[in-house]
C-alpha cells in the first residue's frame, strides 16, 4: 500500500533539490527507481538525460526558483501544482505529475508548463 504522504515529500523533496539546489544527480540517486521515464520533450529519457538537462540549468540559471503550492497524492502518483521563477523574469505556472515505484521511488513525469499572463480577466489568480 502506498504512503500518500511520505509519497508527497518525496516528490517536493526531489524538485526542490534538482530545481532550487541544481543538484540533479543527488536528486536522481536519493529519489529515483531504477527507470526514469521521461514526457518532456525536452529532456531526453532516462536517469542521464535528465541529470544532462538540469545541470546544463543549473550552470545556465543557477538563480532560478520554484515553490510547491500544492501537493496531491493519489496511488502511485503525485501531482504539483508549482511556480517556476526564472532569472530573465519569466514565470511560469507548472503542474508536474509523478509516478512511484512500490518502494516510494519516482519512476516516471509528466509536466505541463504555462508563462504567467501580465493581467487576467478575473482577480484569481495562477494559483
């Protein structure tokens, strides 16, 4: 049975040490199964592709920052709701999804990305 919680802290936990920290391979080898499947189109699949892609970031914007707004849990998944803070002033509004091996290891990712709109038709808000 999965622990939804410990399942969260993980997930918050990875994201924030490869994004905020820019240490993607302490993160892959704390927080990874043995596979790591990867949606982006950007980053290539795998453990490798990925450490590649946020070390390449990191050394291009080692400044940048993201916040976990929330967290879900449901099963092996976990879902992000985040907001990503770049250097140039780009923000961006993330939802990432996760996918957990049995032992609580993240195995897979999804992610979908949205730039901060100046203004909005309604008082809401991105998050």
């Amino acid at each position: 049975m999965q622990d939804l919680e410990k399942n969260k802290q993980n997930v918050i936990a990875f994201y924030e040490m490869m994004f905020n920290d820019c240490a993607p391979a302490k993160a892959i080898e704390l927080y990874v199964g043995d596979e790591y499947i990867q949606h982006n189109p950007h980053v290539k699949d795998g453990k490798q592709g990925f450490i590649d892609y946020f070390e390449r970031m990191a050394k291009e914007y080692p400044v940048k920052s993201v916040v976990v707004k929330r967290a879900l849990a449901d099963g092996n998944f976990v879902i992000l709701h985040c907001h990503q803070v770049w250097p140039d002033g780009v923000e961006y509004a993330g939802m990432d999804i996760f996918r957990l091996d049995g032992d609580g290891k993240i195995v897979e990712h999804w992610d979908v990305l949205q730039e901060m709109p100046k203004g909005s038709t309604h008082g809401n808000g991105m998050f």
